[in-house]
C-alpha cells in the first residue's frame, strides 16, 4: 500500500512473538501537532540501521489526500482514508479540539476494535474514544485540565486523571502532551520488551519511563475559604507553617469551640483542619524545592514536617514523586546544589 512503511519480518525473531507491526493512526481537523507528532516519531521513524523493527505505518484522515486543519495553523495532508484503520494491530487516535465527530470515523475506530485492534489515544484524542463507545467502564486518562470534562461528557468511563497513561488491555490512553511519549513507549515496552522501548527512547533522547504521575505538574492553588470567619487564622497559619498547630489552640485563637472550629473549617474549606495544613505544607515544600537550594532537612524544617523522611512521606503521598525528583524535574536555578 502506497505510503505505509512496511515491518520488515527479519527483524522479529530477535523480539521472540511480535504483536505489534502495523499502526495506522486517526487524524481530524483542530489536530494537535506535537502529540501528532510524537505518535510519528514512536511508531513512524525508520531505525532499521539501529536494527529495531519498522512498522508497517499509516496516517489516515476521512478521505485520503484531504488535507486535515491543525491548532498550529499548518495541514497534515493523510495518504490514507479510514479503510486503512480497521485492519492495523494498533490503531492511535491524535488529540484534536474538536468536540463533535464524524460518524464514520467513529464507526471504523468500533470495527478496529472489534477486529482486535489495540486501541491508543493521546491527550484529548480519548474524547473521540468516548464519542465512539469506547470507554464504558474502561480506565483511561486525559491531561489533567480535560479530566473534569471527561468525566461529565462521558460519566460511564473510569477516568484516573494523576496517571501519566493507564494500561487497561487493548485500551491504551496517555495524557497530556508529553505524557503520549510514555504511553507509546509504554506500548511498545509492553508489545516489543524493554530493550526495544529503552533504545527508541535514547534515540529521541527521552526517559524510558518517567517516575509519577500527572499530580507533580498540577498548579495546586491555596484553598480559600468561602466567609471571613476564618480567614485571619486561615493567614496566620500560612505564616506559621513551621510550628506544630492543633485543633484546640486554633480554636481558641477563632474564639470558637473545638467542635465549632472543625465544623466551621470544613464548611469553609471544605477539609479537615490537618488535611489543609499538610496540604499547605506540601505546595510551601514544593516552592522552596523550586526556587531554593535548601537540603531537604532544611526544607523539612521549613515546611513543617519537622524530618526529612516526613516530607518523603507526605510529598510522595500528595505528587506521586519524592522531592528529590520532583527538584530535579522543576527546579528554576538548575545550577545551584542542593546543601
């Protein structure tokens, strides 16, 4: 077929069973460029002079030869229409701004399914598994900002929005941007073993697998709460992050009851009154391991966690990563040493 990088069988015996040699994937118009771009990059890059297996690879649109519109203001012309979708081992969906689908593109992601196919979606392409019927009581994930989204327009899919991508069979998502990286390699890992995964990664010069999940690349806003009531002590404490707090001396310092001042803090905050400290703590921790040098007993202390292994603790809990990882990844002065 005219276009379609074809697997070259001799490559296979060094993989043992190989499930994964063709891959056509699905473009629509408002197509996000970079994710495209990463399944191209994964799936559709010869490497045979670095003996790795070259799959048999198609982009394919609504008609063939029509050209589909993008969020950069470019065209991605497909060489292939939807009739090259149902027969591939794995079919990948592109994330596009569109909402609203062409029915037969929906129609053909259902019979590759049915046909056995592998079914991947990078960032928003998971709306148009949802739009097709593919995600009834199945995992899946979105970037982060989609999540609350996807759950309202598609109510029957198991959405795990701190994942970076969720494995869930013959259904493969991967969030946000970059995140598709590590579901496609993840793919491959899964389909083709490690060594495959590992050396397609050093060839883009990418972690073969990331540590964590979407959490540690959320903007987490400090809770407000919703009256004036508390927000003298609600500022205090942001201040005095530092020290030990309990309930009683924060009641007394409300001029409340203890069984009034926790009503009255989770009505306002819509927490506990340790929750919103630990809470507190973390976005402080996150900040001082961004901007500062600090060692991490320092950032503890600083914090309020008190130890260093209290903050592991806490930070892994709350981001999925540990704080060393998470310095390394957003640290803003990447030259200074940690003390």
């Amino acid at each position: 077929m005219p276009g379609r990088i074809s697997l070259d069988r001799a490559f296979l015996p060094s993989y043992g069973r190989c499930m994964l040699r063709s891959v056509s994937v699905l473009v629509l118009d408002e197509l996000a460029v970079f994710e495209f771009g990463v399944l191209c990059e994964v799936f559709g890059v010869d490497r045979s002079d670095d003996g790795l297996p070259v799959f048999d690879w198609a982009i394919c649109g609504l008609e063939a030869g029509r050209p589909v519109s993008t969020k950069s203001g470019v065209t991605v012309t497909p060489e292939h229409g939807l009739d090259a979708l149902p027969g591939a081992d794995l079919v990948c969906v592109a994330a596009t701004a569109l909402r609203e689908f062409p029915p037969e593109a929906l129609a053909a992601l259902r019979e590759a399914r049915d046909r056995g196919a592998t079914i991947l979606s990078v960032c928003s392409g998971v709306f148009v598994l949802g739009a097709a019927g593919l995600l009834d009581g199945r995992r899946c994930t979105v970037h982060w900002k989609h999540a609350d989204e996807l759950r309202h327009t598609h109510p029957e899919a198991v959405v795990e929005e701190d994942a970076l991508y969720v494995d869930d069979g013959d259904l493969v998502t991967g969030a946000g941007t970059a995140a598709g990286i590590d579901a496609c390699l993840h793919l491959v890992r899964r389909e083709l073993g490690g060594s495959v995964a590992n050396r397609i990664a050093r060839r883009m010069v990418v972690p073969p697998q990331r540590e964590g999940g979407q959490r540690q690349f959320i903007e987490l806003p400090v809770p407000e709460c919703t009256a004036d009531s508390l927000a003298p002590v609600l500022a205090w404490l942001l201040e005095n992050l530092h020290d030990e707090h309990t309930v009683a001396a924060l009641a007394r310092r409300a001029a409340m009851s203890e069984r009034t001042f926790a009503r009255r803090f989770v009505e306002e905050t819509g927490t506990t009154p340790h929750r919103w400290i630990s809470a507190q703590r973390v976005l402080h921790a996150r900040t001082l391991l961004e901007e500062t040098d600090l060692g991490m007993d320092a950032v503890a202390a600083r914090a309020g966690f008190g130890t260093a292994a209290l903050l592991r603790h806490h930070f892994r809990r709350a981001l999925g990563v540990a704080p060393a990882d998470y310095r390394s990844t957003f640290r803003c002065n990447r030259d200074a040493q940690p003390a």
